[in-house]
C-alpha cells in the first residue's frame, strides 16, 4: 500500500518537473499500481523512491520474490487451528522471573513478544470472521508474564543505578512552579542544544507571576479544608456504623 | 502518555460512589437493568469487617441461623464480602422464570438469595453442629479457624479454580516450560546492565560515542 502511495506521489512529483525536465518512457508508477491491485503474494515489483533514480534508459519493471521465512510465526501450531479452546500454562511470575539471567530474560521477552503478536493475529482474525476467539486468556497471561519482565529487569537496574551513583530515578527531574502556581515534578526532555539557545523553551514559564502568587495561598486553605473535611467525613461514618452495629462485648 | 492514560480510564468501569452493588456482576445486563446510571438508592450500612477476620470461606459447610430455610446446612458457593452476603447452594431459594420471549414464558428456576453473614455461622466437621469460630495461631504459626465450642481446627475448603484446572495433574503442552526450567537458577550477579551483558554474550561492539545532549 505504502509502495502505491509513494508511486502516486512520484507521479504527481513527475507532473511538476515534465516542463523542466523531460523524463521518458516513464510507465513505472502505472505497473506498480497495478502489481498491486492483482494481489500476487510473493511478487512484487522494485519501486524506488525517487523519481530520479529511474534512467531513461534502463527503465524495465523488475520482479524480485518476497522473502518467505518466518510468517508461519505469526500463526499458531497446525494442530491447533480451528480448535475452540486451547490449553496454555500459567504466566510468569516476577520470583520465577528473579532468578533468571539477564540473557535468558532477553530470550524470554522475544519469545513473549512472538506469542504476543500471534494472538493478536488470531484475535483479529476472529473479528474479521465474526468468531469467537479461541482462549482469550493467553493473551492476558501473555501481557502479564511481560509486564512481570519489565518489572524485575527495572528493579536491577534501579538497583545498579542506587549502588553505583545514588540516584533514585532513571529520568532527571526537578520540582517546578508553574504559571499557575502549581509545584511539579518537572521531568527534564533530552535535547540536542542548550536552553539558553531553545526559543522554545525560553518561552514556558517555570514561576508563578506576581497576580498569581494569592492565589497560591488560597488553593493551599482549599485543599487543607477539603483534607479535614474527609477525616471528619471518615469519623462521622465510622460512629454511625458504631451506633448501628455495636461491638458485642460478651460473646452470646 | 496522557492519550494511554485516557484510554486506560475509559476502559475502566467506573461506577458512582453510592453504587449499590447487587448479586449481579455490575457489567451485565441484568445489572445494567437494575441500577441504570441515573438511579441512586437509599444506602445500604454494612457491618465493617476487617479482611484478615472474615471467616466464611467458598465452599465451606455453613448452617443458616434464620430465615426461611433456618437449621439447614449447606455448601456456600458464592461470597460477597463488600455487602457480606453469602450465596448456597439450593437454599433460601425463590422461584423465578428465566429466558422469556415473546408469549414463551421461559424456564421455571430456584434461584438463591443472599444470606447476610451473621445469619450463618460455620459447621464443625467433627460432629456436624454449629459453632462459633476464632481465628487462632497453631505451634507452627500458621493461622488457622478454630471452633470456640470444641476447639478443633476447621480445615480450609478446597480451592477450586474458576477454569476447572486441577495443578497436581497437569500436564504441560508444547509451548510452556517444564517446572524445573522454570525454577532453574541461571542469574549471577554482577555489575552490568541487561543491554551490556546481551551485547557481550551477542558480540556487539558499540564504539561510537553518544553525541553531546543537553538535559533540562
């Protein structure tokens, strides 16, 4: 599709400079659409991207076939197709994950990542059909194992990062006022030039202005009178289930 | 990051704060039908329990204290600990039909009611008899129900998983890996990063240096 889309962009590219520059013979864009509309699987003409790459010369649609390996991973085993429910294990746990290597855990997340994406290829398999998708639940297992992965191979690095420079977060960061009075925690973006020569960012406001600094105050009064308001609220409730279920001294 | 966030709270089923959570799971239908999103109903006060002191477990053999069915002893297949209802089976049943349509009027059914947690109490297994239950520590130090009239221990019910899998006897298929994989101790520790230990089993060499950039 994207092969179509840079084709008709070259032509209408091919448009513009037909009064500048005269390009001959040029029936490539017109194949290429063409290749694609019959659907056939692995043949496929060479497109470049640009226009100026094609010769007058040597201007012959070539055909190269696709590369065939690997798309059986993106199915499940035969023995499995057209089953209503399929057996799977149980996900991995982050203590079963702990004790793993940092190389098997790399291995595991690949493996994790094929499962993952052969799911969803089945699940929307099964919209397309209009069917019910056999066991759903792998792929919950599946994005669960991952998310347990991603916590322990963050845990060692914080801990590396704890023991070798003290620093408790990955990201560097500062609190921050914004213009609204607000204090964030403001994370820091990478950036390839300083910010004193960042237009940009010479133009956010890390400071309340002097209109806004009353404000501050009474958001602060605001907020510790809603506090108080929901301890007083937690209190009130607790006694009136104290009145209403009594707390049986003898037992019956 | 803010659309994930978006989209994770609107696949989260909120629910107002004076929801009143019925046998229904609240996502059905049937639920939908009886608390519309507009209906708001008197509150119902719930005697608070602490988690660690609920006692009534699925699947225990519990008698019912008053009611319709009161001295019977039955199996309690459902527990609903926010309201501290507990569901029978077959017990403090009414009649109801189910899956009309049209001029068929559906399936005669018992259904059960939910029974309030003080309404049952525990059955003591030895001799069958109602009793009041503690929870006690043992010499190992294991936390276990103990029946205050006899003072036997009261075993747990067998947990069954929602999926019928029993663990002692499964057998694993093609793609799960063999409990003594997945217990194998293959981490050392050491110094290194993930990505500075793959790109040395892997045989990477990373000699260019990262260009200057400004943090801020």
């Amino acid at each position: 599709m994207s092969a179509a889309v840079t084709s008709r962009l070259t032509a209408a590219v091919c448009r513009q400079f037909q009064r500048v520059v005269t390009v001959s013979s040029y029936a490539q864009p017109q194949s290429a659409t063409q290749a694609f509309s019959k659907l056939h699987l692995c043949q496929r003409s060479q497109t470049y991207d640009s226009w100026w790459f094609r010769s007058s010369v040597n201007n012959r649609a070539l055909h190269t076939s696709c590369v065939r390996r690997g798309l059986e991973e993106f199915f499940d085993l035969p023995e499995n197709w057209g089953e209503q429910t399929v057996k799977s294990g149980a996900p991995w746990t982050a203590k079963q994950l702990r004790v793993k290597s940092n190389e098997d855990l790399h291995k595991l997340w690949y493996v994790l990542l094929k499962e993952k994406n052969m799911l969803l290829t089945l699940e929307q398999e099964a919209k397309r059909q209009r069917l019910p998708m056999p066991s759903p639940e792998r792929l919950k297992k599946v994005e669960r194992s991952m998310k347990r992965l991603d916590t322990v191979v963050t845990e060692r690095e914080d801990a590396l990062r704890l023991l070798q420079t003290g620093q408790e977060r990955g990201r560097p960061g500062e609190w921050r006022r914004n213009v609204f009075g607000k204090t964030f925690w403001y994370r820091f973006k990478e950036h390839p030039i300083p910010w004193y020569l960042n237009s940009r960012y010479k133009r956010r406001r890390f400071f309340e202005p002097s209109h806004v600094a009353p404000y501050t105050r009474l958001s602060l009064e605001k907020y510790l009178r809603s506090k108080i308001r929901k301890e007083k609220r937690e209190k009130r409730s607790q006694e009136r289930l104290a009145t209403i279920f009594p707390k049986k001294t003898a037992l019956a | 990051m803010r659309l994930t966030a978006l989209l994770s709270m609107a696949a989260k089923a909120a629910f107002p704060r004076d929801y009143r959570y019925g046998t229904n799971r609240p996502w059905t239908i049937a639920a939908q039908r009886l608390n519309p999103p507009g209906k708001t109903r008197r509150k119902v006060f719930v005697e608070p329990i602490a988690n660690e002191d609920w006692h009534v477990l699925k699947g225990d053999t519990v008698e019912i204290l008053s009611g319709k069915d009161k001295g019977k002893q039955g199996k309690v297949a459902q527990v609903f600990r926010r309201r501290s209802w507990v569901i029978l089976e077959g017990l403090n049943t009414h009649y109801r039909y189910i899956g009309r349509s049209g001029d068929y009027r559906g399936t005669y059914i018992a259904s059960e009611a939910p029974l309030l947690l003080k309404d049952v109490t525990l059955v003591d297994p030895t001799d069958r008899k109602p009793t009041d239950i503690e929870w006690r520590y043992t010499e190992e130090g294991e936390r276990v129900r103990v029946s205050v009239r006899t003072g036997r221990i009261i075993p747990k019910p067998v947990f069954q998983r929602r999926d019928g899998i029993i663990p002692q006897q499964w057998k694993d298929g093609t793609k799960d890996t063999s409990p003594e994989d997945t217990l194998q101790k293959t981490y050392t520790t050491s110094l290194k990063t993930l990505e500075e230990e793959v790109m040395e089993k892997m045989n990477i060499w990373e000699d260019k240096s990262p260009r200057n950039s400004y943090w801020y």
